[in-house]
C-alpha cells in the first residue's frame, strides 16, 4: 500500500431488520468490534422500521396482554454500533456491489432513489402475506404480521361490539358480530384464540350482547390446522376450539369476501364485517429485483453455510432464504421458514461472515427442529417438544417461558414480564383506541369552518317566524 493512502473500511450491507437482520448485526458488532474501533469496518443496515416485532407475541399484544410498545425491539438501541437506515431497498446489482434505496429523507426531498455501494451483502429482509386472487380481499382484508396489523385488529373488534350493541338493524348486528379468520396455521389460530378469549371477557360489560352471540369461523384449506405440533396436537386444538363454539371449517376455502359476505368453498355464505387472512407468507418482493440465484418459490438459493450459492460475498437466512436442513431425512430438504431456524442462523451467519473477514473457515448449519409450542388462548395451549406431547395449562405456560427466553435484551424480557405479572393481578383492559389510527380528525373538525346557519321554515334566520 503506498503511503499516505487510506483504505476504506469494509461496509456490511443488512437488508432487513426483523430476526435475521437484527440478530445478524447484533453479533456482528461484537464480533467484528475490533474492526469497527479502528474504522475497518462499517455495518449498515436498512430496514422499513426502526424495531424489529417478535411475532410470536403479536396475538398477546392484540387480546390487551402486552402493550405494543413491548413486543417491539428499538434497533437504535439495541444495534449502538451499526448505522441504520430507516427506508426500503429498492434494487441490487451485486455484481457492481451497488444497492438502489429509498430512506425517509429522499421521500422528502424529491431526489428520488440513492445508490449505496457495498463489500459484504447480508439479504433479510423476511417475507410478507401471501394472497389469492379473492374477490373482495384487497377491501376488507385483515392481515395478522405486523403490530400495526394486531392493535388495529383488536380496536377492530372491539368496534363491532359497539357497531352491534348500539344498532336496531339485525343483519348488520349478526355482520358485526360475525368474525371470520383464513389459515390454521400458527398465526390464524393464536389469533383467533386470544381475541375469541377477549371479545367473550368483554361482553360482560355489553347489556346487550352475550358470548353465544358472537360466531368465530377459522376456515383452513388443509384436512388439519397448526401441522407443526402433529396431528395428534392438532385434533386436539380443533377439539378445543370448537368445544369453544368455534366453527372450524377444514378442507375448505374462502372463494369470495365481496359486499361483507364471506363465500366459503363448501357453499356457505357468511355476512360479516370482519376477514382476517392469515394463509401463509411469501418471500419479500425486492428479492425479485436482485440479481441472486433464487428457488421456484422465489427464494435465494443458499448453501448450509449461508453463503448465495454461487456468489462470493452475499449472504442470506431466515424466510427469504432456502437453506438445506442438513439434519433432515430426504438430502435437499430447505429449512423450515420460522423463528426457530431464523435466530440459529442469525447466528451462524453472523459468526461465518466474521471469519471470512478475519481469514478463519466457515461451519455449516445444522439444526434438529426442536418441536413447537402454540396459545390457545389464555391458560390453553398445545405442544410438541422433543417427542413429548402437552396440552392445556402445561403448554400454554411452556409457551409463554420459551418465547420469553427468546425474547431480545433483558430490558424486554422484564417489561413483559411485569405485564404478565400485573394482567393475572388485575382484570382485562376492553378499551378501544382506534381513534388513534386518525389522530388529526379531532384538530381538522376544530380548524374547519363553521357550518352555515339553518335555512327554512321554523329556522330562526326566517323573517315570518321571528316577527
């Protein structure tokens, strides 16, 4: 090197701050800290939010057991050593190593996308809902992977009650009172669980509205729901469920949701007000503007030591990537896309692109599924870990210990459970705070001018009637 001559640090690229991103750079900055004292390094990571959502949790912050602002990890915190940009990417070119983004800041300014250059590319940026092509979804649709999704979810709920216990028109009552939730999977069910569990607590306080008013319908194209816990688990939760007066609806689909009414496959019609859709996920879309290898299913093709296949320098995990499980049966077999693989791979990945940094070998990834634990509601649950299988009470509260565990930061994991603590001590919080969705109404009916007096007979601007 010539002298005088000063090198630029090496930038690490994360896409993405949900697990696979955040737990990446998290052990990033501890394992490359050396460098990124010395300014040989720089660890830049975009990513639409400033926080990262543990999802599991997100059914809980929905029924009122955890507030929002709990199942959020801040990424400023928690990732001190990184530069975070709050905006999306748009494109990559890797093979320039070049990244076309959008931040909040060129929104403002009107310059339209940057270009951000790069050595090191860590792509995860997870995945989002997968649709059908149903009539009347994209109106009334109800998604279930975001907080903003699960608050305005719960506020939606509690809503209707409201829209029901006050209304004299029974169509609209039964609409109202009718909740119809697609996909009996993890997210669909857990969901269903805890709201159908807070809706009958609130009736209480409705002089109008008892528990056997309100009709929960979980409709699941599949001959079984939650498949992860076993079919034995399985048929348990749909017991459990239906001894619930929850209508279950297997080996069906939703063909329709146009004018409120939801058209399942087996013919039945449902007017309702609410359809929440929760079948399945898909990886991110920016994966489609790269130039990386993907899979049939769109994802980027990886090797087990999560490295792009092919690809020098790039590196993915999570749902956006096919990683071969190597402990599985059939060779070839991906990963499943979960939590449970993202964070082990977080890992792994984070530690290997340390090493090829530092001039160390890579290690693969391998990891037994462990099994999997799933809410029924409060103080219900199913599980299946390790080959053994629990139902009710134990698995609910192996449910809640292990996803605390998982938990980010111990400042999280106290605040949650302070709130488990106080939410068994105290009653249910039923409030409604959908008027936080608009929080400019109020000021814009204030500015807005005064309406024009009365005209007419029997207005007091008529001259006859006040001679």
């Amino acid at each position: 090197m010539p002298h005088g001559t000063v090198t630029e640090p090496a930038r690490i690229l994360v896409v993405g701050g949900g697990y696979v991103g955040m737990y990446t750079a998290l052990r990033l900055q501890r394992q490359l800290r050396t460098e990124l004292r010395r300014g040989a390094a720089e660890i830049v990571v975009v990513t639409p939010d400033p926080y990262m959502t543990y999802q599991p949790f997100l059914p809980e912050a929905a029924a009122g057991s955890l507030s929002p602002r709990h199942v959020v990890v801040p990424l400023r915190r928690v990732l001190d050593r990184c530069r975070l940009l709050i905006g999306e990417v748009a494109s990559l070119d890797h093979a320039k190593r070049t990244a076309i983004l959008t931040t909040l800041a060129t929104d403002e300014e009107g310059a339209g996308p940057v270009a951000l250059t790069y050595d090191e590319l860590v792509l995860a940026p997870g995945s989002v809902s997968r649709t059908l092509p149903v009539p009347g979804l994209a109106d009334h649709g109800i998604g279930f992977k975001t907080v903003e999704e699960a608050i305005g979810l719960r506020n939606h709920v509690l809503e209707q009650l409201d829209i029901a216990s006050s209304t004299r028109d029974p169509a609209l009552r039964d609409a109202a009172l009718t909740f119809v939730f697609v996909g009996g999977g993890y997210a669909g069910v857990e969901a269903l669980a805890e709201l159908e569990d807070m809706a009958r607590y609130a009736t209480r306080y409705y002089h109008n509205i008892k528990p056997e008013d309100l009709r929960w319908v979980l409709v699941e194209a599949a001959g079984r729901i939650l498949p992860e816990v076993g079919d034995e688990m399985g048929r348990y939760a749909v017991r459990e469920l239906r001894g619930r007066n929850v209508d279950v609806r297997l080996d069906t689909r939703l063909d329709s949701c146009e004018d409120r009414i939801a058209v399942l496959s087996d013919g039945t019609r449902l007017p309702t007000r609410t359809v929440v859709w929760t079948a399945g996920v898909k990886p991110a879309p920016v994966l489609a503007a790269t130039d990386l290898p993907l899979d049939e299913r769109g994802r980027i093709r990886c090797t087990a030591r999560l490295t792009v296949d092919g690809t020098p320098h790039a590196w993915a995990a999570g749902d956006a990537a096919a990683v071969p499980d190597l402990t599985a049966k059939e060779p070839g077999t991906p990963c499943a896309p979960n939590a449970q693989h993202a964070v082990r791979q977080a890992k792994v990945l984070a530690e290997n692109l340390a090493a090829s940094l530092q001039g160390r070998p890579l290690k693969e990834y391998a990891h037994a599924y462990a099994g999997s634990v799933a809410s029924l509601g409060l103080h219900k649950g199913v599980a299946h870990v390790y080959g053994r299988k629990l139902k009710g009470y134990p698995a609910w509260l192996m449910h809640r210990a292990y996803h605390l565990s998982r938990m980010p930061t111990a400042n999280r994991k106290a605040r949650v459970l302070a709130e488990w603590t106080l939410s068994g001590l105290f009653k249910r919080e039923i409030v409604s705070l959908g008027s936080l969705e608009h929080p400019r109404a109020e000021f814009e009916l204030a500015a807005a001018p005064p309406p024009p007096p009365p005209t007419g007979p029997g207005s007091s601007g008529n001259d006859e009637a006040s001679s």
